[in-house]
C-alpha cells in the first residue's frame, strides 16, 4: 500500500512524497503509529484515468431486397 508523508520528514521522505510499507518496515517503522501520529495518510491517488474511446458510427450500405420465391400473387 502507498502512503503519502503529511508532515515531517519520514523514512528521508518529505511532506508530499509517496512511500510504501515496505519503505516504512525496511526502516523500523511502524505503520500505525505513523498514521494514528499524523505523519503519514493513505494514498488517495485513483489510478490514471482510462481515456473515453468515442464510438465509431459506421454507415451501413442498404441494399435492394429480391424476392427468390418468384410468386407472382394471386393467379
């Protein structure tokens, strides 16, 4: 999980840096204490917007229908 530091330098990351857990048990960190202090918040970052992809509108070709029955109505 990502976190973002909101306060003092932590694990030489400063205000506004993004660190992970792993950052923060590599340095003898603790998690929660960092977040219950204040020093850290979870990363709220959604992930990279997908581009709308626009609908492509083809035309479709009308054709005349044939009648294959050779009926000629009523005889």
């Amino acid at each position: 999980m990502q976190y973002v530091v909101s306060g003092a330098k932590v694990c030489g990351k400063l205000n506004g840096e993004k660190l992970t857990t792993d950052d923060i048990l590599g340095a003898g960190g603790s998690v929660e204490h960092l977040l219950a202090s204040g020093n850290i918040k979870e990363s709220t970052s959604a992930p990279k917007a997908v581009k709308e992809v626009q609908a492509v509108e083809q035309e479709v070709e009308t054709f005349p229908v044939f009648n294959l029955d050779n009926e000629q109505g009523d005889k």
